[in-house]
C-alpha cells in the first residue's frame, strides 16, 4: 500500500488520514470480520531501513496513533494500534506475514514484511468479550 501525506482510500470509501497531513488518497486494507485494520507490506529497499522508518506514514502512525477515516462521506476520529503478534497477523491475513526465499547463495533472505494496525474509535467504549 502507497500511502502520501498521510491519507488513503479504498474502493469501498474508506479513507484515512492524519489531521496534520494534507489529503491524498491511496488504497488501505480494510475490515475483517467486524473489525477494521490498516495494513501495508515493506519488500525491496524498504527492508533496508528499520522499522517504522521504511515508509513515512508508519513513522508517523506510530509517533501519533490518532487518525481520521471517512467512511461514506462521515469522519471519524480512530486510533490505531500495531498488531505486534505475528500469529495474530497471520490469523488476519491467513499466511505467513514474513515472505522469505532462498537467494542466489543459497541462504534464507526476508523478501517482504506485512504490518498491520487495529483501528479503534475513540471516545467508544467496545463492549462484549472482543469476539
């Protein structure tokens, strides 16, 4: 997922941005289940950087969770939270958030890494057991 000045898109109007960044729209993952995530992938160069730094809008996710998403044409304040648990990730994306391959020498190389952030509504409580 590209994501510039802090906003993104999807097909289905869903938006999201940070309240200090100008807009412009790019793709997001979105709900699974009854629950809504935002997510993205570091392959190629962005490896070489540590994490959140391999991509601006992680940085500043992560520096200031609190976002704004349009959903059909309503905002909404939200926060987000990384899922830090790789099972979890792979639990949500039904494979294995960590892509390797066996390079030309022969050693096991990480190819692409999958992140992804729980989005909450603030100022909502959540009730029943998160089911």
């Amino acid at each position: 997922m590209a994501l510039r000045g802090g906003q993104a898109r999807t097909s289905d109007g869903l938006e999201l941005g940070q309240s200090s960044q100008r807009p412009d729209p790019q793709k997001l993952d979105t709900a699974r289940g009854d629950k809504l995530y935002i997510g993205g992938s570091e392959q190629d160069f962005r490896l070489q950087k540590e994490f959140p730094y391999s991509k601006a809008w992680w940085a500043n996710i992560e520096r200031d969770p609190r976002v704004r998403i349009k959903i059909d044409g309503e905002i909404y304040e939200m926060t987000v939270a990384l899922v830090a648990d790789r099972a979890e990730v792979f639990q949500l994306i039904g494979r294995n958030p960590v892509t390797k391959e066996i390079g030309a020498d022969g050693k096991e190389q990480i190819t692409g890494v999958r992140h992804y952030w729980r989005v909450y509504q603030r100022n909502i409580p959540e009730y029943g057991d998160g089911s």
